[in-house]
C-alpha cells in the first residue's frame, strides 16, 4: 500500500487520475481533490457530478446540471462553465486540447482553455464516450449507428449502421472497435467505416476495448476476456472470469486486467497468451471501478475505493505487484522442486 486516506462521504464515481491530483466525486455532491503523491486532501468543490469525470493535465470536466464545468486541478475553482440546454447523457472526452459532451441528442465540440463551444451537430442519443484519433472523432448514437465526424469543423466524414446499441468505440491504428448491445463485436476502417470483421459472442462486450501491438482485448457479460489479432482478427486466446466485468480491460505492463466491482481481487493474465499471471489483492471489496496508472518511480499502481458494512470508505493507491498465484496440492504433497543430485549421498 502507497497510502490510503479516509473519505468524508459514500463514493459517487470512479476516480479520475491526473499527473499531479486525483479526483473523486461524493455522493454528498460534492468533488474531492486528493494529492497524487500521498492522497492528501487538497480541495473541495460544491458540486454533483451526474456522469463519470473527464480530464486533462490543468482541468477535471465535470457534467452537472445541464452543463459542463471545469475546475482547476490545484484549487478545483470553477475556470468556466458551458450551457449545454440539457442534461449530459454521457461522460465527456477531454483529449488534444478538445472537450467532447453529448446532451439532449446533440454532440458538442468544446476548447478545452475556455469551454467556447466550437461546433455542435444534432446526432441522436449518445450514452457512451467518444473517441479520438487525431482529427478523427468516433461516435456511437444509442439507435445503431457508429459515425465519424472531423473534429476540426463538426463535418461528418462517414457511418455505419450496426444494428443495436454500440457501445464505447475504441480509435486506434486506423481502426475503429466497438462492442454492441446484441452480442457482437466489431472492426471498421477509421478511413471510411467500412467493416473488416464481425464477430459474435456470448454476452455483451463491456466498456471500451483495450490494445497493444499485436491483440486487441475485450470483455463480455458472459464472464469471458478475449483477445483477438490485430491484423487478422482472429481469436488468439480466451479466459474466463469468476466475477462479472465492469469495465473494458486494462493493459498493465504486459498483463490484462479487466476491473470489477464488488470483489477484492483481480486475476492478471498475460497479454501475450493468456495464462494466468498473477493477480491484484485489495485489502477490502472494492465500491467503484479502480483505476491503473504509473506513480511517479514508473511503478504500477492502482486507485480505488474500498468500504465495508460500517459504511467507512477509503481512497487507496496500491502498487500492483501483481502477485503470482499459487497452486493447489494435496497436503500430502512435499514443497519444492526435485533437483537431482551429481554425486551419490551413500558413504
């Protein structure tokens, strides 16, 4: 354990880490700003965030009331606030400078410095958070459809009807992946949404997919984390979980993790073939989704929030050692390894 510092009410969300601050929102709406580098509680805003926090390296974007606000992260003051006319139906993507919200069936484009609004465009009902590769935005609207937009102007650039529901888009290497409500997971060209491949699974997939340079992964509401190539989009390996995910994977290191709730350990498998590799110990279950990054030593680590029935709650950062797991053998059975000897052990 790095730290772990009590909280003054019930979690309200996962945590949001930032280089210098981690930031929680309280079910008392309130959001609390904790130092990074040993969990000191350095502010407090009055305010109730009504979807999951967004951030950059100066501001944490919070959508609250039919707007978006962004506090500053070393006082939390409000920096500036922009009316949306409606209520936020999805956790806003703050990334390259861009602050994308969806609200009352339309996407708006925002400048991260001051909250002007650049663009906005009727769309339908987004409920997941967009995605960003360079200029490229990616959307998924609620009534099946995955679109793509220049962020730069708003202009669409293409769409692809799915449908059912899609789910968080992932944009990366001139790919789009996204999961939807019908059991199915997709590959689209970023370029022109064409599709490369569908693939259908047992559950539904579960918050945005994670990559590296070979696999992307993906978990399902069956239980299940799937690892599919790249190139081909073949399936390379497959693991079943004893938890339900809660959401998208995790890459830690060369290592997967899929987060869950409610449970106060996480298997880790390795990225590279899947066999079990370890796994991250909680000292309690865990409220809210935890949330993996790099301390500053570029170690490991992990935020989250643990409570137990006396309703105390903690914000707790763990370095992820990711302890092997040991196997079951009978009692009977002498530790060890059998190393044969060189020599005879006879006089």
């Amino acid at each position: 354990m790095r730290w772990s510092v009590e909280l003054a009410a019930p979690p309200a969300g996962a945590p949001l880490v930032t280089p210098t601050v981690v930031v929680l929102p309280l079910s008392n709406g309130t959001i609390a700003g904790h130092r990074r580098r040993d969990g000191r509680p350095v502010w407090t805003a009055e305010l109730s965030a009504e979807r999951p926090l967004a951030g950059d390296d100066q501001r944490v974007y919070v959508a609250s009331g039919g707007a978006v606000h962004a506090l500053q992260l070393d006082s939390g003051a409000v920096v500036w606030r922009t009316d949306l006319g409606a209520k936020p139906t999805a956790r806003p993507l703050a990334h390259a400078g861009w602050v994308i919200a969806a609200a009352g069936g339309q996407l708006f484009a925002l400048r991260g410095t001051d909250g002007k609004m650049i663009w906005r465009s009727p769309v339908g009902v987004v409920e997941a958070r967009p995605a960003l590769d360079g200029d490229l935005l990616i959307v998924s609207i609620k009534e099946g459809w995955v679109r793509a937009f220049d962020v730069q102007t708003g202009a669409s650039q293409w769409d692809y009807h799915v449908g059912a529901a899609p789910g968080e888009p992932l944009a990366l290497g001139g790919r789009v992946y996204v999961g939807t409500s019908d059991k199915v997971f997709l590959t689209l060209r970023a370029s022109s949404g064409t599709r490369e491949s569908r693939r259908s699974l047992g559950g539904v997939p579960q918050g945005q997919a994670a990559a590296d340079d070979r696999h992307v992964y993906f978990a399902g509401m069956d239980n299940m984390l799937i690892a599919i190539h790249r190139a081909h989009g073949g399936i390379e390996w497959r693991q079943g979980l004893s938890y339900r995910p809660a959401g998208g994977p995790v890459l830690v290191g060369d290592r997967v993790v899929v987060p869950g709730y409610y449970v106060s350990s996480l298997p880790a498998f390795a990225a590279r073939n899947g066999s079990r590799a370890g796994q991250v110990t909680f000292p309690e279950q865990l409220a809210v989704l935890p949330v993996f990054s790099r301390h500053e030593d570029q170690r490991s680590v992990v935020i989250g929030v643990i409570g137990d029935l006396t309703n105390r709650w903690s914000l707790t950062m763990l370095e992820a050692l990711l302890v092997p797991v040991v196997p079951l053998a009978p009692l009977t059975t002498v530790p060890g390894e059998l190393v044969p000897l060189p020599f005879s052990l006879e006089p």
